[in-house]
C-alpha cells in the first residue's frame, strides 16, 4: 500500500475508540473457484467514528460495495477473510453467526440501492419495521409499534400511523428509501452502511435523504459508512473519503482536501472526467 | 423549411390496472434540426422517456402528432417499418438488456450496416474505432463486455444504420459516474459528425448542460421550460427548473448539503 497518500488519517495510530465505532484494518477478501482465486480487497484500513460520515468512493468493482459487506458478514459463500474489523471491543470477523446476528441489523444496520428489492414486497410496513426489533430487544408489540411511529416520523414520512398499515408498493422510491432507514435506525444502531443510498432517487429527493442522513450524525451520532461513485453525494455529505481502485485504498484525506486538492492520479482522473462546470473551482487540473 | 423532428400538441396515456388511465403526456410541443443536440430532462414519471418511445413510434399517441422530416412516425406493428422510419434509433437506458446476448457484437453491428443507405458509409472495425473498442471486439459477446462498454456497443449499433434522428433515453445512467460524460460527449459527437440530430433524455441536468445546444424541462408531462443549455443552467426561471438545479450536489468539498 505504498500508493495510498495521507495515511495519518485512519490508517495507522490507534483509531477511534468506544462502543460506536468501527475499525477496520488490513482487510483481505478473495473470492471465486480455486481455479480463478481474486483478491477483492487488499489490506483496507478504514474507521466509522460516530457522527461521522466515511465516505467510500471508487467505480465499479472497485470494492467498494464489497468492503461494506465485509462489516455486515454478508460476503458471498466461499469468501476468505483475514485482516480485523473491530466493532468496540468485538472482534467481527470471529464471532459464531449467532454472536453476529445480535450485532447485525441491531447495531450496525444497512440501506441498500434499491429500497423497492430490500423490502419485502408482501409484509406491511409495520411488520418491516417491527419484526427485527422484537426479535432483537423481545419488546412487546406495542411498544414496537410505538417505535416504528417515532422513526417514521423522525425520516419525514407522511401520517406515519396510516403508512405503517400499507405495503411497498403504495409508496415512491424516495418514500421507500426513508422508510429503509427507518427500519434499519430501529434498534438504535451505532453504525449505518449506507450502499448508494440515493443512486436511484432522483436529485430533488436525494437532496431531501442527504439532509436527513446528515441530520441522523449530527443529532443521534450515528456513524455512517458512505459507499457511492458519486462525488456530488460525496462532496455533500462525507466528513472523510477514502477513494478505492482494484481493491485498495488508494487515497484518504478529508472532503475538501480529496477533493479540491486530489494527491493520487486515479482521484485526479475521477474529478476530471466531471462535466468541466461541475468540477471544484480550486481543484487541480490533471492535465 | 421542414423541421427534422416536429412533435406537435402530444398527448399521451396509458391504461393502468383498476386505476383508469394516466396521462403521461399532456400536450408537449418540441422541434430539434439536424446536427442539433436538444436534452429533455425531468424526473421520474414526467413522461420524458414516453416522448422517446413516441418518437419511434412504439406508444400511439391519443392526440397532436409527430412528425420525422414532415412525415408522421407510424406507429410499430406487425408490419415491417418503413425505410424512413428506420432512420430514427434508440440507444436504451440498460445495456445489458438492449443488446442480444448470444450474438457477437459485430453481427449485431452489422444489422445497422445492412440497412444503412449509404453501404459504404462504415465497417464494423470503423465503427468499433469510433467508440473506442478494440477492433477485436467484433468477434465477441455482450457478456465480455463491462457496462460503459456495452453502451459504446449500442451506440455503434445505432449509428451503423445511419440514423438522421438519434434517440438516448438515459443511456448513461446505468453507467459509473465517471464514464457518464465520456459516453455521453461521444455519442454527441458521433451524432452530430454524421449530421445527425439528437434527443438526448437524463435526469442528470449536469450532464445535459455540457452536450446539449437546448433543453427542455418536463414536469407532469408537461414542458415547463425551453431554452439554451447554457442560459437554463445559468439562469433557470420556471421555479421548478430552479428547485431542480438547486438540488443537483456542488462538488466543491465544502459539504454543502442541496436543495
């Protein structure tokens, strides 16, 4: 990893610390049939502090989205891991499933790209929202009922008390997405994965889930892992990017100096390729 | 003088399951010459990909007309598409579904060729060129190929038939946010070389604004907004063209939140 520039960041010392966090280092993925063995992600040091936002940028098959599932234990089957991704004092990549189920969706939860195939289609909102959260925390359905009303209200959806008796298919993306993450925020996670969380929304909904995502860091701590390949989103929203190609990290710095002041050819080239009015003023021209 | 795409008055629905009829479309006026790039924009459901589909005749419309060199489009039947009909192509949102995955890419290039007017005008080597793959392309499949590719794929296929109306209906958002302008530029370009005229379809006005000469915002099916490229994104004056704008994210690393 002698590309990655600005290791200080997160890369070395002792990372964040505490409860909420997550600390990954020297993640190792590969993936495939003996035959064709790949290594997906090559020694990734990554930290989720709370009230942050990490952001993960980087194209397709970058590892990204890879990276992300690595934290869920979501990895395709066959998948060998090495490396360490601490969660507190909980070492992740050890735990029995049983152990991660309790951490999974309870305390690290995820939104995914397409909110209309990460709901069930056939279950009612109230169900999506409660089934995870008694099985967690045994709470009664009263009580889980109550729960579902606060977070439905807290992501801005519509007379939560009507929204929670009709299904998936009666809301708009932008609806479902905020009902997404209403249902991963109900056991109180520390963490949120957050995979492209508004590439399918259009921009004046996306600008509506940026402000509440920015406002679930600033007002409940969550910390939230970033993933997407684009910069607008990630120019909005992410207090620290760390940009990946094939694998590695190959640059990290905060949001401004990532990307006003890029270091790393391949970041260069990603703001370059911009349309030219869109691109940061004070950034460096690559050519 | 006779336009090279005229839609006059379109009005448009569709029937949906126990909830009557839609309009998608209600009343929409455009014109774009030839060599000229004219971006519609909108958000979803406003309609603007039903006026893709309309151009090329593959919805019917319930009123006012679309007219290709003065000539209304007939919609697709059963019946084989007349030879001017086959001049307008469509380069589809997804990849991976436009282009057949059993047949190799040249021979999926060479059914353009063959209906091309002008036989000489290409080679599938020429095109491959053109769209920057390698020549070596032409003997393998869809499947070989990464998504940005495949779009390069489709934007041959249109072009090898020698289309004077070129037709993307979001061909770039299926693809990484760093190819969308280089595909998008190219396809511009390819267009406007062969003299063709181009209606390119996005949600993403960025994009529009650099390979557009006109745009016009839809809402509703209805166009609330036409004018430069370059004067809509500098001066927006329909307040929902403005709402639009503001909520496109500055990247400017100061992690000023839209809208």
């Amino acid at each position: 990893m002698s590309d990655s520039t600005r290791r200080g960041l997160a890369g070395s010392g002792s990372g964040p610390t505490g409860d909420g966090a997550v600390r990954i280092r020297d993640l190792r993925v590969e993936l495939g049939p003996r035959s064709a063995r790949r290594t997906v992600l090559n020694g990734i040091d990554l930290d989720v502090s709370p009230g942050q936002v990490t952001g993960l940028a980087g194209e397709s098959g970058s590892g990204k989205t890879m990276t992300g599932m690595a934290v869920m234990g979501l990895l395709p089957a066959g998948a060998s891991v090495a490396g360490s991704i601490r969660f507190g004092e909980t070492e992740l990549l050890e735990l029995s499933p049983r152990r991660l189920n309790a951490v999974r969706g309870n305390r690290i939860a995820m939104i995914s790209q397409d909110p209309t195939s990460s709901l069930h289609p056939m279950l009612s909102i109230q169900r999506q929202l409660t089934d995870h959260y008694r099985a967690h925390t045994g709470a009664s359905k009263a009580d889980a009922r109550d729960r579902a009303l606060e977070l439905l209200d807290l992501v801005q959806v519509p007379d939560p008390a009507t929204a929670l008796r009709k299904y998936p298919h009666q809301f708009s993306g932008g609806q479902l997405q905020r009902i997404a993450i209403a249902s991963a925020l109900m056991c109180r996670p520390t963490v949120l994965i957050a995979d492209e969380p508004t590439t399918a929304l259009d921009v004046t909904v996306q600008a509506g889930v940026l402000r509440l995502l920015r406002g679930l860091c600033d007002d409940l701590g969550l910390g939230v892992l970033l993933v997407t390949h684009d910069l607008g989103v990630m120019s909005a929203l992410a207090d620290t990017i760390a940009v990946m190609r094939g694998g590695r990290i190959v640059e990290r710095g905060t949001r401004h100096q990532v990307i006003t002041a890029p270091e790393h050819e391949y970041t260069r080239s990603l703001i370059a390729a911009l349309p030219e009015h869109h691109r940061p003023a004070d950034g460096k021209d690559p050519s | 003088m006779t336009e090279l795409l005229r839609i006059e008055g379109a009005r448009i629905s569709y029937r949906q399951p126990g909830r009557g009829r839609i309009e998608a479309v209600r009343g929409v006026d455009l014109t774009l010459e030839g060599g000229a790039v004219l971006g519609l924009v909108g958000e979803s459901g406003c309609g603007k990909s039903t006026i893709a589909r309309a151009v090329c005749g593959l919805v019917p419309l319930d009123d006012g007309r679309v007219l290709h060199n003065g000539r209304p489009v007939r919609p697709l039947g059963l019946r084989r598409r007349d030879a001017e009909d086959l001049r307008i192509q469509m380069v589809f949102q997804n990849p991976y579904a436009s282009l057949n995955p059993r047949r190799t890419v040249g021979s999926q290039i060479t059914d353009g060729l063959r209906i091309n007017p002008d036989r000489s005008a290409w080679t599938v080597a020429g095109l491959l060129g053109e769209v920057e793959l390698e020549r070596s392309a032409a003997t393998r499949y869809p499947h070989e190929f990464s998504g940005g590719q495949r779009q390069r794929i489709a934007i041959a296929r249109a072009i090898a038939s020698g289309p004077d109306l070129l037709i993307g209906d979001e061909p770039i958002a299926s693809l990484d946010a760093s190819l969308q302008a280089r595909v998008a530029e190219l396809m511009r370009d390819l267009a406007v070389r062969t003299g063709a005229g181009l209606l390119f379809i996005s949600h993403d006005l960025s994009i529009v604004r650099v390979i557009a000469d006109d745009v016009a915002v839809m809402r509703a099916g209805e166009i609330v907004e036409t004018g430069s490229a370059a004067g809509v994104w500098d001066a927006p004056q329909h307040p929902y063209t403005q709402r639009l704008l503001a909520a496109v994210p500055k990247v400017d690393g100061l992690g000023t939140l839209p809208g």
